[in-house]
C-alpha cells in the first residue's frame, strides 16, 4: 500500500488523474478495477474515478508495488537546474507573463537547451513558491506556446487550478493575441479566411482558398502599420490559431514573414541575413471571463510588450 497527501495543487484534481500520475504502466483496466474493489480510498473511504480531491486528503492506493516508480513516487523531487531568470511582463498570485526571445523553447526538448519552462521554475524556487519534493503531480508550467523561432508573451501558471482555469480560457477562445511581424512584400490588409491543413511528416502545413478534405479554417486579420517597399511592418490579430497559421497564412498571401526558413523567401532571408523568424506575440487581451473560473478577475484586461526590439528591426531595414 501507498499513501500520498493532497496538496494544494491537488485540489480539485480528479482521484483517477491522480493515481494515474503516482503510478506507472499501470492497465486502465486495472485501474477501474481497483476502484471496484476498493482498493482505492480518501480518507478512509471507498472512492470513485470522478471523486474531487481536496488540500488534505489522505489517498490510500491499495495496488502492487510493481506499478510504483521505484523511488520516491513523486516528480522531479530535486530542486530545479539553476539557469537565467525570466523576463516578467507580469505577475500576480496565480499567473505569470513572461517574454520568451526567440530560439528559446517553451519545454525542454532532446537538444537539451535552455527552455522557458525551466527558468520559470527556477524563479518560482528561488522565490518559494515551488517546492518539487512536497509535490505529488503538479509543477508549474506555460499555457500557451510560440514556435521556437517567435519571441513575445507566453502565459505561465503557478498552481494547478490557475493552470486548469487559464486552458479553459484558452479553449474558450477568451484570450485575444496579437503580434507584429515584418513580411517581405505587403500584404492585403483586413480579415482574411483560407484553410489549412497540418502535414506530420514534415511538420509543414498548407494553405488553400478553399476547403478541402483534411483542411481546417483561419481566419487571420491583418493591418498594415508601416510600409517601407519591399518590406512591412503589420500587426496580426489571430481569430483562430492553428498551427504555423501567421507564417503560413502570410506566405500564401504573398507577403512570408522575413527570416522564416519554412515558408519564407530563401532570396530574402539570405540577402538581409536572416536566420530567425520577425514574429512577435506583443498583447494579449482577455474577454469576459465567467464569475466561476478563478482567473475571472482578468476580463477586460489586456497586457502589451512595452518596446518590442521587433519595431527598431523594422527600422533599420
């Protein structure tokens, strides 16, 4: 048998999505099974898979050793690496933003560079607000994430719920980004609708007029800020965001963004120098956020990048 604490973080985490993490290679047939039998309880007592947990509550798992890590059943119980400290565009009890330069990750990767994920982390540490050994399932982590090669504003969350509560309001379409970026060629302004489709093999995706099998909507605004031939300067509103769509959507527009080495002008790129994308995630603004969620206390507010390097870059074109 093995017992774990329900922190804080674990609030409001379904019992199954709990054990689920505290175990490994564990059947889900097996899993339901010990519910069935018992062999699961909160606080003494019988539970179910949708039971809710609360900070305090004692899980008692009644299942074979073999489907435990062999250490101590918890995640990353080692203090997080030390690396540089984020940038805070903002930051309250439940959430961050941080800025995030280009050929930065968002997560760690097989490269092993420096990702954002692990700064976050770090900072949180240092601060104590983040201990990795009192842990069972939660670790702080991004909301959203740009493309390795786009800078700019990526949301990040301190506790579990505020990590729940922020995908809502992303999936919810409640959180409105813009960027700036600089295409070669000037793209026609206003709102703009093709469609897309994502190809794994090559983790490319094409951009048609019409639709097509496969093929998902984007929308895309543009406006035109500056127009300096054979460059602009635009802003970007994204009414859907798919993948790579301001980069792919530009591109079929006749207007790729300048440095994009996927969908850009191989001419363009090499004549200026450019090895890195001029994209931008420079404001988010978030719409009437339901009094239920937690973050609610966000509606309406918008948050910017103050002097993003993106606009001297136009300049010295």
């Amino acid at each position: 048998m093995k017992s774990f604490t329900a922190g804080k973080n674990e609030e409001g985490v379904r019992l199954s999505r709990f054990v689920q993490s505290v175990t490994q290679n564990l059947p889900t047939s097996l899993l339901y099974k010990s519910f069935r039998n018992k062999r699961i309880k909160v606080n003494g007592k019988k539970a179910t898979p949708d039971t809710r947990l609360s900070d305090g509550d004692l899980i008692e798992l009644y299942i074979n050793d073999e489907f435990f890590p062999v250490s101590i059943p918890k995640k990353d119980t080692k203090a997080p690496k030390a690396v540089p400290l984020p940038q805070i565009v903002y930051e309250d009890d439940n959430i961050l933003l941080l800025y995030k330069p280009a050929r930065r990750l968002c997560h760690s990767d097989r490269t092993g560079d420096l990702s954002l994920v692990e700064q976050l982390q770090f900072y949180l540490y240092q601060k104590g607000e983040y201990t990795p050994d009192v842990e069972n399932t939660f670790a702080p982590a991004v909301c959203n994430r740009l493309d390795r090669g786009t800078e700019g504003l990526v949301i990040a969350a301190k506790n579990y719920q505020a990590l729940r509560d922020m995908n809502t309001i992303i999936r919810e379409d409640l959180v409105h980004k813009e960027y700036y970026t600089i295409t070669c060629g000037i793209p026609p302004k206003g709102r703009h609708t093709a469609w897309l489709r994502h190809h794994e093999k090559n983790n490319k995706v094409e951009v048609r007029a019409k639709e097509w099998e496969g093929a998902k909507e984007i929308i895309t605004d543009i406006t035109v800020e500056k127009a300096r031939p054979p460059f602009a300067l635009c802003r970007i509103g994204l009414i859907t965001g798919r993948t790579h769509q301001i980069r792919a959507h530009l591109a079929f527009l006749n207007a790729p963004v300048l440095g994009d080495v996927k969908y850009g002008s191989k001419k363009m790129n090499e004549k200026y120098q450019k090895k890195t994308q001029e994209l931008c995630a420079v404001s988010l603004s978030f719409g009437d956020i339901p009094s239920e969620n937690t973050l609610c206390y966000l509606s309406g507010k918008s948050f910017c990048l103050e002097h993003p390097s993106i606009l001297q870059r136009f300049e010295e074109l």
